[in-house]
C-alpha cells in the first residue's frame, strides 16, 4: 500500500480528504496557500463548516498523520484539489490553480507515483495541461508517473458518508494509470470505482452537474409559464411526477453554488457550436432572480411605505454557504434598487458584512413585501395565514 500521501488545496473537497487518509494510516502532508488553513489545520481545527469534521481534523492532527504546510514534499501520492473558477468576461474555465498546483508538486514526482487529480477540470486538461507539465518538470520527466483524474460528487453537509459510500470514477492517462488510481481508491472507498479514459472521467462529471443544471432550468421555465396561466407549479410538478417515467425537479429563485452553475459552462466553452441546449439552461437559471425582482418590485409598488423582508442568502437549504448564492443576488439588488426598507434573515449565519440580520420574527412582524428565498427548515413550518395583508413571493414552494 502507498504510504505517503501530499493533498493540493484543503478547502470543501482537499481537507476532508486529507483528515479521512489521516485516520486511516495513511501519512499525509496536507498543502494549501493560505497561512490561516494551515495554522488552523495545524492546531487541530477547522476552517470550514461540513458535520463530523471538526472530530475527524482533530484525530488525524493529534495522531500525528495528519500536518499542514505550504509546500508540497516528495509523496507515493499526489491529489490536486484547487479551484477552478470561472473567468470572466465569458464564463470561461480558470485551470491556473490547476496548473500552478502541478508545478507545485513537480520537483517532487518520481516515477512511480500516482498524481490524482480531484478538482473538476475542462476535457483534456489532464492529458493536455497536466501531463505536459509533469514531463517537462517534474524531475525525472513523466516517464514511470501514474496520472488520473478522479472527480469528486460529494454533497455539502454530508461530505464525510459520500467520501466514502459514493462510487468513484477514475480515469488516467494510459491504462497504468487507470488502474493505479483505481487500486488507491479501492482502499479507503466503499463504493464502487469504475476505471474510464481521463477524457471520459472529466466529462462524465461536467456531465453529471449538467443534467441537474438543465433539468432544474426546466423546472424554473415551467414555474415562469404556470404563474402567467395562474397555476401552482408545485401542485402542478407534483401531479406530474405521477408519471411513473416522469421526474421533474423543483423550481427556485435561480441556481448557485460553485458547481451546478459553473460546471456547464466548462461543456459550453469548449463547443459552442454544440451546446445550445446547456448555455440556454444556464441562461434560463441565471434570468430566473430578474423574473423575481420583477414580482419584488411590482408587490412594492402596491405599498406606500414598503418593507421588504428577504427570508434566506444561502445558495440552498440548510447550509451556511452564501457563494454565488442567487438569494444573496436578489437582496443586494433590494437594496441597490432602494425599493423600500430592506429586512434580512439567514437562520445559518450570526453576521453578514453587507446585511444586519434580522430574525423571521421581525420579518414576520414587520415586512409587508416579503420574499421567500430559501427553504430552510426553519421556514418550512410557515402557513399562508401568518403572511395575511402582506406581498408574499414565494420562490421555493414552501408555504402552504
Ligand atoms: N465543494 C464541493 O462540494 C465540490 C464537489 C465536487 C467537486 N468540487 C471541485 O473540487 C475543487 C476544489 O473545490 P473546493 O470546494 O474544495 O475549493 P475550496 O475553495 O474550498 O478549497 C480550495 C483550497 O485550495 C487552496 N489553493 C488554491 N491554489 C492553491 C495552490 N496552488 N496550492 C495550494 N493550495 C491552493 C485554497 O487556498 C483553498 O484552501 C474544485 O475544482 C471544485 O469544483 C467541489
């Protein structure tokens, strides 16, 4: 079994990676530019928010497997877990993390070492920018060097089980490398993991948020048409999903996050000419918090005195992650707009920078324009009579 492990980024995907191998005697050097990751990760802590993580830090910390610093050292394995953000303008895929973490991690390469690569990356950034870089860096050339892409479907807040129980596709760079991803995986993952070519894991993945992203624009599309016909569209998706072949997922406010509305556009960049159907699902996401600033702005018309209360800034229920967050979006619009005096409650954080928390309570007291952003459980009890003489734009369905 490899002994050594060096994890590239301990953020959301790197860090509860690097703890689990910690505690499951692997030796891990965990790697990340930021000085305060490694001193909390250091110290034991954590700097993120994902359930059961804090404990699994602390063990891999103490037990001494488990130590951060900003350097990559000489390893049996390498696993890449950096940003790939969007670059604007153009929505196009930003692989310089990538890029500059291969660099990294070059002067340490030898052959026979397995380079994994876990950030979700554009089609053939693991046979065209990774490889190259390797052989013309690392110190031996990349001859003998095991390289794959094995991309990460976690979900936020159950990280820890879906690290563990989901299946793994592992695609590298020659079948060598296919089955050197394949034999790592093999000793911590419970799931099953399925071998590929790298070009089909990375598409396979961008694939997978696709689907979501086209099928959640549909669901935005067909709440946007139900409203003009006077129909509840989730009354309406429910009797429809009746169908036993029929599963149509349910509307929002608009898609965020740093996946679902980012990784679509990874597909859409590299084949414009082919990917009608994804850039307008992206576009028919990214226009849903206008269709709800109109409603916002047309219920506040009605009052002389309007106060606009906004439940929720999270990206999505239950989390504290407000990133791209289209709630987040529609109340700095609120309040650039000045379409009266502006209320915020986010049960998941204490503090926002840009907005003073106010609680449900108030907004229910208060607001007489209010927007439901978020179906967070705290509002999950709410009833139609507690919103009597008020605007309600109810984007999630909750309110019954
Ligand atoms: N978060 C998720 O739920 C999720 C799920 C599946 C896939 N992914 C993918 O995984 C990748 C990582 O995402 P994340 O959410 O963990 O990101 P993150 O922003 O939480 O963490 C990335 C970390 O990498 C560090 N970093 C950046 N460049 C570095 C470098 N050159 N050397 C060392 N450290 C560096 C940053 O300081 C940061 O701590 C992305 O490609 C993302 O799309 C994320």
């Amino acid at each position: 079994m490899n002994r050594t492990v060096c994890v590239v980024g301990l953020g959301y995907i790197g860090l509860p990676t690097a703890s689990f191998l910690g505690t499951k005697g692997y030796r891990v050097i965990g790697v990340d530019a930021q000085a305060h990751v490694i001193e909390t990760i250091n110290r034991g802590e954590i700097h993120i928010v994902e359930p059961d993580l804090d404990i699994l830090v602390k063990s891999a910390v103490h037990s001494g497997n488990l130590r951060a610093t900003d350097v990559p050292q000489e390893a049996d394995v390498f696993i890449i877990a950096v940003p790939t953000p969007l670059a604007q303008p153009g929505n196009r895929p930003d692989v310089s993390f990538v890029e500059a973490a291969t660099r990294s991690i070059a002067p340490h390469v030898r052959p026979g070492n397995l380079v994994l690569i876990e950030s979700t990356i554009p089609v053939g950034t693991t046979t065209g920018v990774v490889l190259p870089i390797l052989r013309a860096e690392a110190a031996n050339g990349a001859d003998g060097v095991h390289i794959a892409h094995c991309p990460e479907r976690v979900l936020p807040g159950r990280v820890l089980v879906e690290l563990v129980g989901n299946d793994r596709i592992v695609g590298g760079v020659d079948a060598e490398s296919t089955e050197a991803a394949a034999a790592f995986y093999s000793s911590f993952v419970n799931g099953e993991v399925l071998k590929t070519d790298a070009a089909t894991a990375e598409m396979a993945k961008l694939s997978e948020n696709t689907f979501r992203d086209v099928n959640i624009a549909l669901a935005n599309e067909l709440s946007i048409i139900c409203d003009r016909h006077g129909i509840d569209p989730w009354q309406m998706i429910a009797l429809a999903n009746r169908h036993p072949r029929v599963n149509i997922l349910q509307p929002g406010p608009g898609v965020g996050g740093h996946c679902i509305a980012v990784d679509p556009w990874f597909i859409a960049a590299a084949a414009p000419g082919q990917a009608h159907l994804i850039s307008t699902a992206r576009r028919v996401n990214d226009n849903k918090p206008e269709w709800v600033m109109e409603k916002i702005r047309a219920a506040a018309a009605r009052f002389k005195k309007p106060v606009i209360g906004c439940l929720g800034l999270a990206f999505k229920a239950n989390v504290d992650d407000l990133r791209e967050s289209p709630a987040l979006g529609i109340a700095r619009r609120v309040r650039d707009e000045g379409l009266g005096e502006l209320l915020v409650c986010e049960p998941h954080i204490t503090a926002n920078r840009e907005f003073d928390l106010a609680t449900l309570d108030d907004i229910l007291r208060r607001a007489n324009v209010i927007a439901l952003l978020v179906d967070h459980t705290a509002f999950r009890g709410l009833r139609a009579e507690q919103f009597a003489g008020r605007a309600l734009i109810d984007t999630r369905g909750v309110v019954r």
